[in-house]
C-alpha cells in the first residue's frame, strides 16, 4: 500500500452542527465536528449507531445541510450551494457508493451500460464513454463482467461495478457509506483493494464511513466519531524503508476550543466522571479521578502551570 501525495485539503468541516426536530424535540447529531481530509487521502470515518457519521456523509454528499459552523468539499462551500450548483457537485465533483447495490446500479443495463449511463448524462461522447467504461472495468478486474446485468454477478463484483459507476465522471471525491455491509470477508477484502486503486492510481480522495472497526487494517487513517464529535484518530504508518513493518497508533482528536474526547475504555478503566484532575508536564498532561491523587507531585508548578485544573486548583 503506498501513500498518497496530499497537497492540499480536499474536506473542511469546521464546527458542524446539525440539529433535527422529531415530534416538536430537537436531536442534536452532529455537535461542532471538526474534521480535515487531504487531497488524494483514503480515509474511513467510523461510528456507532448514533453516532453522527451517516449524517456527516448526507451533508458532505449533498443531500443535507448542516444548521451550523463550516463545510467545505473540492472548494464547495455546501451551506451556500444552490441546486443547479448542487445537482453539478453530485454529478462531477464527487462520486457515491451505497451499501445496497439497488441504490448504485440500474438492473437492467449491462456492467458497461451503467459505467456508460452516468457518463452520458454529463454530455460526454460515445468515443470517450465507451473508452472509459472499458478502462475502469479493466482497472477493477471485472472486465469480463462487461455485458452482464448486476443479477448475474456476485456481491463483491456488484459493489466493484459500483464503485466504477461512482468513478465514471472522474470525481475529485468519492463517498462510499458501509460499501462492505453486505459481503463476507474475501469480497471485503476486494472491495477495499479496489477502492486503494481508485486512490493510488488516479489520486482519488476517498472517504468510507463504516460503523466496523477492522476497517483500520485496510487504510492509513481511520477517524472514530462518538457523540456527534471526531473523537480519535488511528494512523497506520510503515517505519524504516522496508515497506513491510505496519505500526497503527491511536490518537485523541484536539478541537479548536481545545476540547478532546478521551477513549472510552480509559473512561471505564479509571472510573472517569464529572470531574477529573489534570497537571501539565513539561512534553504532556496528566489525568487522574478527582478522587485521585497524583503519585508524584512537585512541591512548586512550573511558572504558569496549573495542576487540578479542571477542580479549579492552582499552585502558587
């Protein structure tokens, strides 16, 4: 897997919120996201039910709009967008793929066909249609699939065919919402091999939203959404010049307001709540239980240090 060259940032999404009204009561699902992706980045963004990350992926796709804070897609900004705008961003800026193959592919068109159809709404020539149809078939190894209608394929085919249709009008982004929902283990696999080629070879950025972590073995950057907030950040990194030795670490997600979500087994573990303790150190911060005590306290905090901070307690 090699990494992508990243220039610039493709997604901004700067205190994002998005509140419904159900029944006269306001739902709160996303609460001030921040999130940036880079171009040419493949990124899995990943959440519980609940969490806020299929409505993070309707309003990148544009098909909601956040109630507050800052969206911005390939230069798009998506709480100013007006529909002709709107129907051109879903057309050419960015490409989709759905869980259910229904909501990607036409049943009755042939592989071919349905790369072609998306191709042709955009105005292209039946030359350069046919050419490309070809192409990407060829490039997700379902070139034989050509003439076959999605019925007469498998699940792992189906959703490669998918991710063609999504990549027919070369996208600057592509969405996939839990594009591996519906397949075993093997097609997974596929899929997701598919959608690093879409990445590598054509600079594509890409971002999946799953709600299955071991989505973080098969791409660099995996970003968890808990309570409508990014709330860590796993990176998966290759040490030395070998290529081979994988390191994944994880990392808390720091907000502008300098607000971080801690992990929840750390939660659990410590028996954090309400309240906890916090000391600076000289190259990071500790935290213990308010009820805690600090094993090993200076007599006198750096100047400007504060130990306690959130219990209000400041050294002298």
């Amino acid at each position: 897997m090699t990494t992508a060259v990243i220039d610039r940032t493709q997604i901004l999404c700067e205190g994002l919120v998005r509140i419904y009204k159900r029944k006269g009561v306001e739902v709160v699902a996303l609460q001030g996201l921040d999130l940036h992706v880079g171009s040419g980045e493949l990124v899995a963004i990943v959440g519980a039910s609940g969490s806020g990350k299929s409505t993070l992926l309707n309003i990148l796709s544009g098909l909601d709009s956040p109630s507050a804070g800052r969206a911005l897609v390939a230069g798009h900004d998506l709480l100013a967008m007006r529909r002709a705008e709107r129907r051109q961003y879903r057309l050419r800026t960015c490409g989709f793929v759905w869980q259910r193959s229904t909501d990607n592919l036409v049943p009755y068109l042939s592989a071919v066909e349905n790369v072609d159809l998306p191709q042709r709404l955009a105005g292209r020539g039946r030359v350069e249609r046919r050419e490309r149809s070809e192409g990407l078939l060829e490039q997700l190894h379902i070139e034989d699939t050509a003439d076959r209608r999605p019925s007469q394929m498998s699940g792992g085919q189906q959703q490669r065919l998918a991710i063609a249709v999504a990549m027919a009008n070369e996208p600057q982004v592509l969405f996939c919402d839990e594009p591996t929902g519906e397949l075993d283990t093997a097609e997974s696999h596929e899929v997701y091999g598919a959608l690093q080629r879409m990445n590598e070879t054509n600079g594509t950025t890409v971002v999946v939203v799953t709600h299955d972590p071991t989505v973080t073995a098969e791409v660099r950057r995996t970003v968890a959404i808990r309570d409508g907030r990014t709330a860590s950040e796993t990176l998966r990194r290759t040490p030395g010049v070998d290529g081979e030795h994988i390191v994944a670490e994880e990392f808390a997600v720091l907000d502008r307001a300098g607000r971080l979500q801690l992990p929840a087994d750390f939660v659990s573990a410590l028996g954090l709540r309400q309240r906890v303790r916090l000391e600076l150190a000289d190259d990071h911060i500790q935290i213990w239980p308010e009820e805690a005590q600090p094993l090993a306290v200076p007599d006198v905090a750096p100047a400007g240090r504060h130990r306690g901070g959130l219990a209000g307690v400041e050294e002298a």
